[in-house]
C-alpha cells in the first residue's frame, strides 16, 4: 500500500449504457470470432417505448393527434394505448434492470434514439442486422376501439419507415398488420411494400381473431405474392379466462406467451393454410421452441384419426411444420437431448432463425446459439444468420462465405 | 496462482462489494458476516456479469400451520446477488443458484494483507 487501484466495475441499473451492459456479449463474441459471422437478430425490441410522443406525430388523423397530446399530462406519453399490467412485471421488480426500458442518455447523436440504441447493441453482440417489433403495441390486437388499432398501428409504421428506418440499413422491421380489419391490413401492405428495411409483415397474436377466416385471404395472398413472410408474435394475456387463474407472473409469461401461437399454428395448418397458400412463409415468433415438438405429436396423432376434419391436408401436420420458420427465443436449453430433439423435429439448421430479444428480460445473446454442443458449424451459422438472410432477402457480405469456407 | 490487488479493506464494508477487472479476469468480492468472498464477474446461465447486479435479500414464502400461504417476504438473515442480464439470483455466502443448487459461481480465493484485499486468479 498504496497501489494502484484496478479498473473498477459498477453496478448494472437502469440507465447503464448498452455497451457496458453487455460489455461480456462483446467478449463472447470476440472469443468466437463472431466477427466471422454473419448474423441477423430476428427480434428486436428497441421500438417505440418511451418514443410515444414522436409516433403520437404520425398520427393521420389531426382530431385524433391533437387529442393524443392530452394524454399523460400534456406529452402524449401513453397516449391511447390499451397496454396490460404484464409489460412492467418482467424486469422481476428491478431485479433485471434494463428490463424497464433503456433508460440509458444518448448525448451527442442528432439521430433518433432507437437507431443509437440499436448500434449498441448490434456493435456489441456482433450483428449485421436486426429484425424490429413493437413493445406495447403487441397488445393491440385487443384493443377495444377497433379502429384505433388502425390509427395506432398506421402512426407507428410510418414512424419507422419516415423517421426510424432510413438512418440504419442494418435496421429491418415486420410492420404492423392491423389484423382486426382485413381491410385495413390489405391497404397497410399495399402502402408499406418495398419501403426500405421493411422485410415483412407481422400480426401480433395478442388477439381472437381466427387466423383461417376468409376474410384474410386477400392479405395471405398478397404476401405470398410479393414473396414476404408474415410473422406471428406472440406476447402474453392476463386476462384470458385461463390465464386469469394464475398468480405469478413466471406462470402467466410461461403458458401465454405459448397459447396464443399455439392456438394460431393449429388453425392454420388443420384449415390448410400452408395448402392454399404453398409460397407464403410463416414465421413463429418469441414463444421459444419446446411448444413446435408438443403440438406436432398431438396434431399428428389426432389427424390419422379424424382427417375427415382437415381434408385440405396431403401430409401430416408436423410436415408442414418443418417447413415453417421459428424463432429461437426464450429458448429452452435445460435438457440437451430434448433440445436437440426439438431441433431435430422442426429442421432447425434450415427453418430456425436466431433471434435476441434485447433488450426484454429473457434475452439471448448468440453464444447461446453457437455453444449448442450438437450443432455442426454450417447449422450454426445457417441458424445465426443464413436462414434469415434466405428468408428475408437480406445480402451477405461475400467475404463471410469466404471466411465460413475456410 | 497470481494475486491481484482489488482495494483497501476499508473500502468494501460489511454488506458492500466491489467489482474489479484485471489481468482479464472480472472479480466481485463481498463482505457478508465478516468474511471476505470473492465470485467470478462471469454468471453461469448466459455469462452475464453477474457480480455487478443487484444486491437484495431473497425472498420465501410463509405458510401457517395448515400450510396456507401468508404470501411472499423478504427472508430475514438473506443476501444474494442477481445477474443483471437474465435475473439468475446467487446466495452471496455459499455463489449457489438460490433456486438449483449444482448452478454455482466460480470462487476467488481472497487475501487481506497490511491492510490490502487480494484475489487469486490463474494465470
């Protein structure tokens, strides 16, 4: 004594930079060369929390937009949102911090907010790009004014196409699909497509509309037209009659986040969806992935027993499920053999698209993809970033095929 | 085993930590009943940096003598640490997983000399 003090690490709280907070994503992804890789985050969430007001701005409507700058107390934060008391749960009561939103400055940048945001985190986690969704908006689906999801869900995409979007070209978006008017949904696609960094579609699953009615079949065939995959997000629902039951949040998160998608694949594939439309690709979004092998098993088991109920059907159900796309987040990785299992039986190194999370609390960071003891290293970086880029069209640099090749 | 210097001994009071990057290894050294522990800066789950989380007492649930549930509190005597990516939650005493106790925290050996607090670290 004395000596020189070692560098110093401090806690972890709301407003810590992105950089600093997955400061060991940056490490991991050095010690893997991650560099070498391609990678594409097919669920990101540095959306419109906390930029209400600015999406407030897009609003269409000059008697709806006025009125939005009533709300919370003359800033239009909240404005007209139907959000349920789930979404403030997840940080586990300040146990996960960033989990409430990232809170963190972004001094000195005249760009939107959620473009610095997302080079944080796209810089530290080694991504070439990242696949937007919404945050609050995915319980818009259940909204009692219907016509507000229209409004609302017109004002966010245009935030992002207008404002969000043409900053980044590492920054990709779903846009939203205001499901509960067929109508309105045909007009959002027609509008949208072709915008820059827009890659798709995406119905939020929040909702009880049954995706087999006719009247959606302009908007499938549209899609399957143009060539963009429509994506399912689910998100959770406390107020379904069954989940109403559950006192926990864990509980809640682990069912809903499932029953949605689940209740949606299912009629999808038993009213032959993938039959009528064989060019449009779906994808499953944010319910992990140990729910595809259940609902394969069962679908497959009652379809040999009551095909007289699916008659569109030319094959079993769980085929058709192989060849739709999922995303990997929250994956469950407790049990090897059943996670190599699952990844067996949905063809992951083809059909399984890595996805983050950030900045939601149960996140993954894209070891979590590359350490998987059974994966060889094509499925690695098929799952990581080449099954997006065959999805979405997105370009891959020529010098990662060089590097994977050697 | 190599020591690096972490800080004086003052500088991390009962029920305080402190949280050092040197020689590339991240350390979180605590104090909790008088003793010094020292955990990798590395969470088993997803290698998040764990000893720069939250620091809480844990929880329990209190049921009565005919098992029903009082509710969930704090749990008297408690302190964990809680991986600030994921929220995996870590007695502070013994680096277990307060929910599976084979998910452990890499242990430091810790030194205190003339007044310094030293980690061991491979290498």
């Amino acid at each position: 004594m004395p000596q020189p003090a070692p560098q110093e690490l401090p806690e972890i709280g709301p407003r810590t930079n992105s950089l600093d907070i997955l400061a060991h994503g940056r490490q991991q992804a050095i010690k893997r060369n991650l560099q070498n890789t391609f990678i594409v985050d097919v669920d990101s969430h540095i959306g419109e929390s906390g930029h209400w007001p600015e999406v407030m701005k897009f609003l269409e409507n000059d008697a709806t937009r006025e009125a939005a700058f009533t709300f919370g107390g003359g800033t239009g934060q909240g404005a007209f949102l139907n959000d349920m008391p789930g979404l403030q749960w997840q940080g586990v009561h300040g146990r996960i911090p960033h989990a409430a939103g990232l809170k963190e400055p972004v001094e000195g940048s005249d760009l939107p907010k959620p473009v610095v945001l997302s080079r944080r985190a796209m810089d530290a986690l080694s991504l070439d790009y990242q696949v937007f969704f919404p945050n609050g908006l995915l319980f818009l689906g259940m909204h009692p004014v219907k016509e507000m999801e229209v409004e609302l869900a017109t004002a966010y995409n245009r935030w992002l196409v207008e404002h969000v979007l043409p900053h980044e070209p590492r920054m990709q978006a779903m846009l939203y699909l205001p499901f509960n008017s067929p109508a309105a949904a045909e007009a959002t696609i027609k509008r949208f497509l072709g915008a820059r960094g827009v890659c798709g579609f995406l119905v939020t699953s929040t909702r009880y509309q049954p995706v087999h009615a006719n009247e959606y079949m302009r908007v499938y065939a549209m899609l399957e037209e143009a060539g963009v995959p429509i994506g399912f997000h689910a998100h959770h629902n406390w107020h379904n009659e069954y989940t109403k039951q559950l006192n926990r949040f864990i509980s809640m998160h682990a069912l809903s986040f499932v029953l949605s998608n689940l209740v949606h694949l299912t009629n999808w594939v038993i009213n032959g969806m993938p039959v009528r439309f064989p060019k449009l690709k779906t994808i499953w979004i944010e319910s992990g992935l140990a729910w595809v092998p259940f609902l394969m098993q069962r679908l497959d088991h009652e379809y040999l027993m009551r095909r007289s109920e699916a008659p569109l059907l030319k094959r079993l159900p769980s085929e058709y499920m192989r060849e739709m796309f999922y995303t990997s987040q929250p994956m469950e990785a407790q049990n090897m053999k059943l996670l190599e299992g699952t990844f067996e039986a949905i063809d992951a190194p083809n059909q399984l698209l890595y996805a983050s999370d950030w900045p939601h609390w149960d996140f993954d960071v894209p070891s979590a993809i590359w350490d998987l003891p059974f994966l060889n290293d094509q499925a690695r970086r098929n799952i990581l970033g080449l099954n997006a880029a065959r999805l979405f069209n997105l370009p891959v640099p020529a010098r990662y095929r060089q590097m994977a090749a050697e | 085993m190599k020591e690096i210097f972490v800080a004086a001994e003052a500088d991390i009071p009962e029920g305080g930590r402190k949280v050092i990057a040197a020689e590339g290894v991240e350390v979180g050294v605590f104090r909790i009943d008088g003793t010094l522990k020292a955990w990798r800066n590395e969470c088993p789950h997803q290698g998040g940096p764990v000893c720069q989380g939250r620091v809480m007492k844990g929880v329990e649930e209190r049921l009565d003598d005919e098992r029903r549930s009082l509710g969930i509190h704090y749990k008297d005597g408690s302190l964990h640490v809680i991986c600030p990516w994921h929220g995996y939650e870590f007695d502070i005493r013994t680096g277990r997983h307060t929910g599976l106790d084979r998910i452990r925290l890499s242990s430091h050996p810790v030194s205190v000399r003339d007044g310094a607090i030293y980690v061991g670290i491979h290498g």
